[in-house]
C-alpha cells in the first residue's frame, strides 16, 4: 500500500540558499528510486522560511530505502546545522489519489 510522507523544512535565512541546493539534489536523486512515485519540492510564501515536500512511495520498504540512501543520509548530515526548527514529518496513507500518468 502506498505511503505519502509531508515535510517542512525551516532553514536559517542564512542558509536559505544552501538548503534549497541540497533538497534540489535530493528531489533528483529521490525520484530515481525505485520505489519512488512523487517527490515534490515547494517552497513557502509568507513570514516563516519553509520549504515543503510532498513525497509518496509504493510502501514503507520504498521508504525505509529512502531513508537508509546514501543521498539522504549525507543530506542530513550537510543540513544539520542550517535548520532553525526539528524538521516537521507527517506520514499518510492516500485514501483517493489521481492515477499516475
């Protein structure tokens, strides 16, 4: 069963650029996965620094790969220090989604 996973990453406005570069990277290595089905980046508009992901993997295998990735993992590692706020992830299982095309 598929499983859909929301993000919110809060950066330092400092490191505002750098993490938009390391989650661009991460978007493109993501969606080569193979249990991958969408891996969206969004980026807030208002007073809070937020980029948001829309991920969505085939099960939780697919997304147990992800997070043991060698990308995801030095995505951590390079960020850890950029973040103004524990990065906010909500797990969900789609209920009614559009078919892929």
């Amino acid at each position: 069963m598929a499983i859909a996973i929301f993000a919110t990453i809060q950066p330092h406005p400092e490191h505002r650029e750098a993490t938009e570069q390391a989650l661009r990277l991460m978007v493109e290595h993501t969606r080569a996965e193979p249990g991958n089905l969408r891996y969206d980046l969004f980026i807030r508009e208002g007073q809070v620094l937020a980029f948001d992901l829309f991920e969505l993997y085939v099960d939780e295998a697919a997304v147990e790969a992800h997070r043991s990735s060698a990308h995801y993992q030095a995505y951590r590692a390079s960020t850890a220090e950029w973040l103004a706020a524990p990065t906010q992830v909500q797990l969900a299982r789609p209920l009614d989604i559009a078919p892929f095309n």
